[in-house]
C-alpha cells in the first residue's frame, strides 16, 4: 500500500507551491489598493475595516471546517474547491469594482463585501496546502520541506504591494483582474497536477507522538502546555501583520495624497 501512495513530488510541490503563493498574493494585491478601490462607493475609512474585517472573519471561522473536510474527503478536492471560490471572489471584485455604478447604490458595496467573503472563506488552501507537504514528506525531513511555507508567504507579501502599485498605474482595477488571474492559473495546476496525497477511505498509521521541532520544543510529556503557550503568544501579533499591509494604503492618502 505504501507503494501504492508515492506520487511524483515535483507536480505535487509545484502545485502546493503555487498553491501557498496564490493565497498570499490574492490579499497582498487587494488590500494595499482597497482605499482607492473604493473611492467611488464609499470612501470612509469604517467601510475600509468592515470590508478587510470580512475576508479575515470568514477565513478565521472557515479554515477549521476546510482542513477537517481534507482530512475526510482529500486533499485535492478541497484544493480544487477553495481555489476555484478564490477566483469566484476575486472576480466578482474585479467585475464590480470595473463596472460604473449610479451614486448613492448599496449594489456594488453589497458585491464586494460577497466577494471578500467568499475569497476568505476559500482562504483555508494554505492549511490544506501544508497538509499535502506534510502527507508526502518524511517527518524528518518536514521542516526543509515547510521552508516553501515562507518561501511562498515572502514572496507573496514582497510581490503583491510591488506588483499591484505598478500595475495600478496602467488602472486601478488591473491588480484585481491579475491576481483573479493567477487564481485562475493556480486552479489549472491543481486539476492538472496535484495527485490525492490523503486518499479517503485507506486507514491512516496513528499519529506517534515526538518531540516538536521548533520553537514549541519541550520536554517529553510537557509538549501540549508547551505549544499551547507558543500559540497563545503568537497570536496577538496577527493583527499587527495584517494591519500592516493593509491600512499604508488609506494613511498615504489621506496624509500624503499619495496613490495611484
């Protein structure tokens, strides 16, 4: 049966790759450009955290459900799922924020907060994303192959504002329809590529407890406290992380007049 499981690696860490990659550019495009996206509908900066607040709700409430489902139904069909509902999302936002619209209408406001809502609730790709690393890399060499975690979130957060502020120039709608795009592009490597690295319904071996490899290392037997307080002190620094690639957008233009 272990034989039966080997897949090519390559097409299995492009996909996963690419996979990781898409889910930090569909946000660091979007976000840094929400402010003059949306100038025209409302240009408060109340709307500006509702908006952001949305897309982060969904995937903090949805990401759990996503990885429980690709633990019993695959990895590849929750990929392919998410991943299509991210270019639903972004293209939703793209066609609303491209089209004209009468003054005064809750329409495209309505569209926007749907778009984020169902990008965000599609954000759950990089845990399952993660997983498929995971399923086919030894445990001891699993810490080389999650490198592509933050491979894939540095090059998201340094090429998405880049990207986005050139692209923005040309038009203010033209980051969201590339970053629609490479979604697009993801999701054809997924159906293309990506092999079922979870197969439902084959008995997986029970989970062997180890020393964790990280900054979570604790004595044996001490492991859980251990990790538990590792999260709960990483945890508050996610809002300052993603405050801090969302909110320069709105502070240089109403400070500096700044933007595209």
């Amino acid at each position: 049966m272990a034989a039966s499981l080997q897949r090519p690696r390559i097409p299995t860490l492009l996909s996963a790759f690419l996979t990781l990659l898409n889910d930090r550019l569909s946000e660091s495009i979007v976000f840094p450009l929400l402010p003059f996206l949306l100038a025209q509908f409302a240009p408060d900066g109340r709307t500006l955290g509702l908006l952001a607040g949305s897309y982060a709700l969904a995937q903090f409430l949805v990401t759990p459900l996503i990885g429980a489902l690709s633990d019993r139904y695959g990895r590849r069909p929750v990929i392919s799922i998410c991943v299509a509902g991210s270019v639903v999302g972004l293209g939703l936002f793209a066609v609303t924020v491209s089209l004209p619209w009468p003054s005064q209408s809750l329409l495209p406001l309505l569209l926007l907060f749907a778009a984020r809502i169902i990008d965000g609730i599609s954000g759950g790709t990089a845990a399952t994303a993660s997983a498929v690393l995971a399923d086919i890399t030894p445990p001891d060499k699993r810490a080389r192959a999650f490198g592509l975690i933050g491979v894939a979130f540095g090059l998201g957060f340094i090429l998405g504002p880049f990207v986005g502020g050139q692209l923005a120039r040309v038009a203010v709608s033209l980051p969201v329809w590339v970053a629609t795009g490479f979604a697009a592009l993801n999701l054809l490597v997924v159906l293309n590529l990506l092999p079922e690295t979870h197969p439902p319904g084959i008995p997986q071996k029970p989970a062997q407890k180890t020393r964790p490899q990280s900054v979570c290392t604790a004595e044996p037997g001490a492991d859980e406290p251990q990790r538990g307080a590792t999260v709960r002190s990483f945890f508050p620094l996610l809002p300052g992380l993603q405050r801090l690639h969302r909110h320069p957008g709105a502070l240089f233009q109403a400070a500096l007049r700044l933007g595209p």
